[in-house]
C-alpha cells in the first residue's frame, strides 16, 4: 500500500492499494458478486453521467452555486457525485 503518494494526490486517510493487493481486492468483490447473484440478486453498474434533468429531479440545489459539486459536461449532462 501506498500512503504517502495517495495523501499527496487526495488527503490524508487514502491508500494506493498495489500488485497482489489489488488482485485480492478484486478477488473479495468477485466473491460477493457470486453469492448475491446464488441468492437470485440482479447486479449492475450505473452510468457515470447523468442527464440534468435527473439531478435537479433527486433534489441537489447546492445553496451556494459558485460551490456546487457537480461537474458539467455539457448543458444536458453532468458526472454523477459518486
């Protein structure tokens, strides 16, 4: 793991995970998938971005414009915050 280049890029608290450590991040998350799908789960991944129209649907009104989170593409589309 690498602390000390992840606090430099994000903050204090982050961790690039690295070589074997990575393989068993990604072998936990094959683990799970494969019991919630043998427990008749539907699994899916959702769209990084997202029609406008959609953010201002769920409610986010930032109070502050200048501070919003929400990273513009284009004047119908927007990254998701997560």
């Amino acid at each position: 793991m690498d602390f000390i280049n992840a606090a430099k890029i994000s903050e204090a608290k982050f961790v690039f995970m690295k070589n074997e450590l990575v393989f068993l991040e990604i072998a936990l998350i094959q683990f799970v998938l494969k019991k919630l799908i043998s427990k008749n789960f539907n699994i899916m991944t959702c769209p990084e971005i997202v029609k406008n129209e959609l953010i201002n649907g769920c409610g986010f009104n930032p109070r502050d414009k200048n501070k919003s989170q929400i990273y513009n593409l284009d004047d119908d589309s927007s990254l998701i915050g997560t």
